[in-house]
C-alpha cells in the first residue's frame, strides 16, 4: 500500500471522532512528540516524559512545561499517555530496586501531572521467582503508599496488559482485576489493552467469535469501564507464546480481522488508541502505513 502523510491526514479528517495516534520520540523537547502526531493527523499520541531506558531521573524546567501545554492546543491533541520506564519493578522481592521504582513511578506521576498529561502506562512488574501472590501485594501496597503520598496529582495510572514473558505479572485478567480491586484510590487508576500482549498471552482475537469471548471475559473480570487505553500491535510471534515482539498491523500473527473487530467495536470508539509498531528506517515510514490500516476499517 503506498499513501503519503497528505492522503492519511485526509483520512483522519473523514473519519469522525477517533481517537487514534502513535507512540512519538521526544528528541528535542517532550512537546515534538506532539508537533510529530499532528504531522500525521494523529488525534492521540503516546511518549515517555524521559529516557525509558536508563534510571537517570528528569527534573521539568518551566519552559518544558509551558512548550508542551502551547503544543497541545496548537496540534488539539489532549488524548495523551505516558509510557513509564521499562527498568520500574514495584514487584520485585529486592528491596532496594523496589524503593528505587517507587521513587521513579513517583517522579513519572509528577512530570506528567505537570505536563497535564491525563494518563500513564506502566506495566505491572515480575515477581522474579518470588510468587505471584507476594509480587501482586508488592505492587498493591507500593502504589497505594504513593497515591498516599502524593494526593492531588491528576494522571491516571494504567497497568498494561502483558505476554506474559519470564516472570513478568499482568498477562491475565484476573492479575490487572486484582491490582485494581484493591487500590484504594479507585478514580486515580484503569487499564491499558494491548492487543499483541493479550494475544501472545492466550486471548485469541482473530475471528469474530474468539474476540466477542475475549472482549466479553475482559468485560467480566476487569469491567470495560476500567478500560481507559488501547495499544494497537500485531504479534510477531505466535498465540500463547508469551512472548512480546510487536509487528505490523495486520503482518503478524493476528492478521487484519483482530483489527478490523477493535476498530469498529461501538464499546470501544471512544478510548484513545495508540500504534506501538516498528517505525521503520531511511524513507521508509510504516506509521502513515499502520495509520491507515486501521483508519479504513472506519472510514
Ligand atoms: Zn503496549
């Protein structure tokens, strides 16, 4: 399929009201990631307030701060995430790395609550061998002691559906239900589905029938009104491989059925909905292309 950025923000333009956009870098200021949604008509972005890579926090000066609120009204885009740094562990038996992820899940709720950024996408934790009992309480008590801590800060804090990798906790339902049961501070938390992690963890979505049960068993054990966040991504690898390589929307084991089920789901228009996939390199540029797929199951 070849389509420029032109012919994709006519497409975001016919289609009404969607909330759609991708996950942007914020390589030169945290306001380019939305200079570079709008350059493709996005009406949502995603992006990390810092380097998710590394431990090194980051202080906001006023003028990341005022540039990022002047880029929000200048592209409209206020379906925003955050995307909390991969090395955060709130269930990790060690006890030192657990208080270094609360200061950095902290430090993530300010700058994005400064930013007025409405939501944060983190990924629950690995227990690590410990049990996955004790890692759903390590998680528990750490966020409640933040939100404790912290009252009055705004985002609402996603826990991301997972594959399911080593470890790794939030890969089934009744995980993510369980976290959120039993957070005190209802209104300050939800759930992010990720299409390629549920998929890579057992929840089939490529026919009609196997994405009506999942949808209606997420439905049943989290509650469709905690869901507050789309990730859009093919899987690489395959059903039940716990394993979470993103691919191309309708390249990879999902195929473009999943999609086209997501995309024109009436329960699911409104949530904001946000590509994850490989950027690509040199001229290639495979966000107008996975936009546009899914822009035309709607348009
Ligand atoms: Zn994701």
């Amino acid at each position: 399929m070849s389509i420029d950025r032109d012919r994709l923000k006519a497409l975001f333009k016919s289609t009404n009201q969607t909330y759609l956009g991708a996950h942007f870098s914020i390589a030169g200021g945290i306001h380019r990631a939305l200079i570079a949604a709008q350059a493709y008509g996005c009406t949502a972005a995603q992006l990390f307030t810092k380097n998710a890579k590394t431990w090194k926090e980051r202080r906001l000066i006023d003028t990341d701060i005022h540039l990022f609120k002047q880029a929000v009204k200048d592209t409209r885009i206020t379906r925003i995430a955050s995307h909390t740094s991969y090395l955060i562990n709130l269930a990790t038996p060690e006890r030192k790395k657990q208080a270094k992820s609360k200061r950095a899940l902290t430090g993530e709720l300010i700058r994005s609550d400064a930013l007025g950024i409405p939501f944060i996408v983190h990924h629950p934790g690995s227990h690590m061998g410990s049990g996955l009992e004790k890692g759903l309480d390590r998680i528990v008590s750490a966020i409640n002691d933040i939100f404790d801590d912290n009252p009055g800060l705004t985002p609402r804090l996603l826990f991301e559906t997972t594959a399911g990798q080593g470890t790794g906790i939030g890969h089934r339902f009744e995980q993510l239900a369980d976290i959120i049961t039993r957070i005190e501070a209802k209104d300050r938390v939800g759930v992010c589905l990720d299409t390629c992690h549920i998929f890579a963890a057992g929840y089939d979505i490529r026919t009609k029938k196997t994405y009506w049960e999942t949808m209606e068993r997420f439905d049943d054990i989290i509650g469709l009104s905690n869901l507050y966040f789309i990730h859009l991504n093919d899987s690489l690898k395959a059903f039940c491989s716990r394993v979470d390589r993103h691919a191309h929307i309708g390249q990879g084991a999902i195929g473009m059925d999943g999609f086209q089920f997501v995309m024109t789901d009436p329960r699911l228009s409104g949530i904001p909905k946000i590509i994850e996939t490989p950027k690509g390199s040199g001229n290639e540029d495979f966000d107008t292309v996975n936009l546009a797929r899914l822009l035309n199951f709607i348009r």
